[in-house]
C-alpha cells in the first residue's frame, strides 16, 4: 500500500524541560510494545523527524506514509488554545478525505468531552477511546494488557512472516 509506518503519533508536547509521562510513554513505553515487541513501525515527531527538515511538509508526508493515527487525548491536549499542526492534518485527513483510521488513548481522565474539537469529539462518539489505566498496574509494559490488546485491535494487520 506504499505506506512506511503503521501509525503516526499525535502527543502534546511539553515546553517545559520537565520529563512527563506522556513523553516517557511516547519515546519509551510505545516503542517498547508497539515496535520491538508487536513488530509494528510508528512514526514519532522528535524522533522520526529530522532537523531541518521543513516541519509542516515532514508531518503530511509522514501521514501520508501511515496507516494509523495514534492521538494521546489529555488536559494539556484539551486545554491547549492552539491545537498542534499534526493534530490539524489528522482529523482533517481522517475526517474529509477518511483515509486514515485514527486511533484514540485517554491518557488521562478526560471526563466531558465538551472542550474538545468537535472533529474529536465526532470521532469519540463514533468509536470511543482506549483508556490508560496502566499505572495502576505492576507492568505497564506488558503486551498483553487489555490496553496494548485493545490498541493492537485497531492497528492494522501485521503482514504473516513465513
């Protein structure tokens, strides 16, 4: 299908120097399951986008390239005035031209969805979120949780290798 990546991965960053737990999730935690232990490929802004690269074009064409789009839903996401360019392109590609499947993580306890993009909203009404309740677990990195089960459930199918 000429696409490089399962999934493209939408977080919002922090402009703080603080380390949070979405970003340990992203660059530690996903990869970890995802990639080294489902065999699954994700494209991650700040680590599958180089520098210098004209950031808004690195973002379409890596989209394009992904069968998935991964949005980590949480307060900082909500409460942000200005919604991040790659959140823009997602929905705008998974709404109008609905050639993306987009895949939703409550990372956190959202509650009322009212403050969210209708776009978003629209998505949760027609699919729901998978939510993050893993740090009450002993082993978030488990593959077998019924969170990273549920989200290989809606990843696409991994080619069979012979």
């Amino acid at each position: 299908d000429g696409k490089i990546y399962d999934a493209y991965v939408i977080y919002p960053r922090s402009h703080t120097n603080e380390a949070n737990f979405v970003e340990y999730f992203v660059y530690q935690i996903m990869p970890d399951i995802l990639e080294n232990k489902c065999g699954y490929k994700l494209c991650i802004y700040g680590r599958d986008i180089y520098p210098g690269e004209d950031t808004a074009s690195a973002i379409e064409k890596r989209m394009q390239k992904s069968r998935r789009l991964i949005i980590l839903l949480t307060q900082q996401l909500i409460n942000c005035k200005e919604p991040a360019y790659d959140q823009h392109i997602a929905l705008y590609n998974a709404l109008i031209q609905n050639d993306t499947k987009v895949i939703l993580l409550e990372m956190e306890t959202i509650g009322t969805y009212e403050k969210l993009q209708e776009s978003l909203r629209f998505i949760i009404k027609q699919q729901g979120t998978i939510k993050w309740k893993e740090q009450h677990t002993v082993h978030p990195q488990s593959s077998n949780s019924k969170f990273w089960k549920q989200v290989r459930y809606h990843m696409p199918l991994m080619p069979k290798s012979s």
